[in-house]
C-alpha cells in the first residue's frame, strides 16, 4: 500500500476502527494513526475497566448486605491489587483480540504509531511519514476535563483515569461532579470501604435525568453512606495536614471539606490539540469539538469526523455507529447514511443502574407534543420482590392521543438490560397496546415495562400474575 491509500483515519479507538473495517468491507486501503494506547477510552479507560471494577466492588459488598434471612456469609477480605491485576488482564486480554488481532489479520488495515497533524488537505504526517488520501476521519476521542478551580493546579488530584489506576483504595475521597462517572466510582469506591463526598453544582444529581430518576438514586447512594452535597460551588482546593481541602459554597454559606484523595469528574473534552484542523479547514466549536453534519462531513468537504471528538454523545456505541457510517458516506458519494439519535439506549452503572432511551416528559412538552407519564415502583414487579432488591422505578412517557412511546426511564438492578425493549419499542413507533400485548418470561425484570404500560389503563396492584 506504501503511503497512499484511500481512506485515512485519525484515532484507534472505537470510531476509528469501526470505520477501518467499514472501509475495508467496501474494499479500500485505510491507515489508522493512534499516538496512544490502542483500543480507545472505553477499552482502556472507561466502560471495560470501570464496569469491572464496580461489578467487583459490589460483589465485595454484598457480602456483608445478608439480603436473605437464613443465609450468613463470610465478610470476605479485599487485596486490592489483585482486583486491579485482574481488570488489567481483562482489558489486556480485549485489546487483542477485538484490535490487535484484526490489525495482523486485516491485511488492507496499516497501522501507523504516532501524533496524526494535518500538513494539507490531502496529507496528514505522522512522525517522519506522510500518509497521503483523498478521504479521511478525525476519531481522536475526549479526555477528561478539569473545571478551573483556585488551587486546583497545586494538589495531587485525580481524574477518572488515574482513579482507576490507584494501589489500594483510599481512606476518603471527595468527588467534584455528580452525572455518570461521578457516580459511578463513588459507589465503586464507596463499596470497597472508602467514605465518600459528592459535591455537585447543580440542584440534584444526574440533572439531565427524570427528577425522579436522580431523586431516588440519591436516595439510594445516601443510604449506602455516600454524602451527597447539591447546589455546591467549589471555590478553592489546597492541603492542609496531608489532606486535600475543599471550600465550596451552598446556600450563602461556606462549607469545608477534607479527604485523602480528590477526584475531578466534571466532564470529558474532545482532543482536537494539535491536528493542525485550521490549515484544511475543519471548524471546531469552543469546547473543541468539531462540527459535523448529519452525514458526519465536517466544514472541509473530504474530511468525515466521529465519535467523542465530535462532543455528540460521548457514548462508545455512537462511536462505533458513527464511525462506520462515516467511512460508508466517505467512500461512497451516493451513500448519504445518517445516524439516528431518537433511540439510542444510555445508562449509569451505578447499583441499581440508571437506564433511559427516549424524550423525558418536559422535553417531549417543549417539543409541542401532549403527553402522558405514568410511574411504576418496582415494588410492584415480581422479580424484584423475589431478588430481595425492589429499588428503582419506571417512568414511561407517551403521546395522549396515539399512545405511541417517547421516552422510557428506568432505575433498577440490572436495568441496562431492561432498556432494550423501550429502544426497541421508540425505534419502531410501538405503542401501549403493543407492549401489553407482548409475552413476557415470568418473574422478569424486563416484565416491569408491560406492567408500567398497563398502568396507564389500569391498577396493577389488582392485578394477578400475568393478567392483563
């Protein structure tokens, strides 16, 4: 191939190579250009490691929870480097085989080691090679960003990286943010014995969340131990005896904080630095992010970009969506692929997960629509009762007249599971009716969709098993 080839992809994460092997399936010649660790954030720094680590925290914690009467386990001990020795081999082991491996058996796939800088439209160098196409994708990813805060630059402060790096798990932390990552390794490190305080600037948790979503889920985090402060607007961070301090601000008074470590969860920013996008005319917004079409064309008109770069949905599945059909669109000028965000199924990993697809019911009104919600406990559902777990709830949200579904809004255990059917359902216009009328398996968790559809017609509390 030399280095000319058809299609040039700048990033060896998940959008990256979900465009090589896009790209490769239309019989082209792609180079992918990676400066890091290949696999992207979510394999090495975000869902693989991060939902391991949780899963084995909660596995760590329930032990001591005796849900059961009748059942008393042993307290279990924690060698935490062992924990972390098996989420580094886990994320070893994926690495290879879902990149590595189709790097060495994909022979139209060159690899290319290296910082990708555009020096023309038609030429990105990488170290002392220049790779030259007549397309190309920008898939660098997001990395953590770190909200400006006086004295934050003088303390040895962690972002969600570092936190999974850590050799034993500290005696307390405080967390700055209160959305996804946040949360999720305030309960992970909250489960493996640390005491934590969220500080969050916003009214609530998860702010983009249902009110009722967020409400309970803090519910549920304060009664594990986990402080949760809302309305709180850090001033200013420094050390004071080997702890990290915080002031922060909440209701006209000033509130200090002390902890061993200080984590920084306030967000993610794309990494745009340094590829050189003014000199072929790639317009990035002032987060960095560069603006695409709903192609994924960006202003210069044989560059594609996809993935976080794009500030999007920072979702790993998006990534890959969009990578591909940016390489499809790239290559093939009457493909004009769109990516369809109506439906896409997101969710929080926290015990019991936060999962949601769809229009929240403010939104769905903002959108001129008339609408209807209806809410399900789960302590309504079977399954939950038999697990000994009832946390969480439904929110389901539906057009009035048509009953056709917008918005489905879960916290439950194991509710990232449970939220496929509701995308299933939006993607393909499905209504009330349709989902009453559809079988499921009993005792399920899943069974709580049916069950909060029959709420709009019914009382399921006067219901027996199964009926409708």
């Amino acid at each position: 191939m030399g280095n000319g080839f058809d299609l040039v992809v700048v990033g060896g994460g998940s959008a990256g190579f979900a465009a090589a092997i896009k790209a490769t399936e239309m019989g082209a010649s792609v180079a992918i250009v990676e400066e890091g660790i290949i696999g992207g954030t979510c394999l090495n720094r975000g869902c693989i490691p991060s939902k391991n680590l949780l899963q084995a925290a909660l596995f760590y914690h329930s032990a001591k929870q005796e849900p059961f009467p009748g059942i008393s386990l042993l307290k279990g001990k924690l060698n935490f480097k062992q924990v972390m020795a098996q989420k580094d081999a886990l994320v070893e082991d994926l690495r290879q085989k879902k990149y590595l491996d189709i790097l060495k058996e994909n022979k139209n796939i060159k690899f290319f080691r290296g910082r990708g800088q555009f020096v023309s439209i038609s030429r990105v160098q990488v170290s002392q090679d220049i790779l030259q196409s007549p397309k190309f994708i920008i898939a660098t990813g997001s990395s953590p960003f770190v909200i400006p805060v006086k004295g934050l630059d003088s303390v040895p402060y962690l972002t969600s990286d570092e936190a999974l790096e850590l050799k034993e798990p500290p005696r307390s932390m405080i967390i700055l943010g209160g959305r996804a990552v946040a949360l999720e390794f305030a309960q992970m490190y909250a489960h493996f014995g640390t005491k934590i305080t969220i500080l969050q600037r916003s009214s609530r948790i998860i702010p983009d969340h249902e009110p009722e979503i967020s409400l309970a889920l803090e519910g549920y985090l304060a009664e594990e131990g986990i402080n949760i402060f809302t309305d709180a607007n850090v001033k200013e961070v420094g050390c004071n005896g080997g702890n990290i301090t915080v002031l922060a601000e909440s209701e006209e008074e000033t509130l200090e904080f002390k902890a061993e470590r200080l984590l920084v969860a306030t967000g993610r920013r794309p990494n745009t630095q340094d590829l050189a996008l003014k000199t072929i005319g790639v317009e990035t917004d002032l987060q960095g992010a560069v603006k695409v079409n709903d192609e994924m064309q960006t202003t210069a008109g044989n560059v594609w970009a996809a993935g976080d770069v794009t500030a999007r949905t920072f979702l790993v599945t998006m990534a890959a969506r969009e990578g591909s059909v940016a390489a499809e669109n790239a290559l093939d000028c009457c493909a004009h692929r769109k990516v369809d965000y109506s439906c896409v199924p997101h969710a929080i990993f926290t015990t019991p997960n936060v999962a949601t697809v769809g229009l929240k019911e403010e939104e769905a009104r903002s959108k001129g629509l008339r609408v209807k919600a209806q809410t399900l406990n789960f302590s309504m559902v079977p399954k939950a009762q038999c697990i000994r777990d009832t946390r969480g709830l439904v929110k389901m949200v539906v057009e009035e007249n048509s009953h056709r579904i917008l918005g489905v809004h879960v916290l439950a255990p194991e509710g990232v599971e449970v939220i496929h059917e509701a995308a299933l359902a939006i993607k393909f216009g499905l209504t009330l009716k349709d989902l009453v009328d559809t079988i499921h398996v009993y005792p399920t968790m899943s069974e709580s969709i049916k069950l909060t559809a029959q709420s709009f017609f019914k009382d399921v509390k006067k219901l027996s098993c199964c009926a409708e």
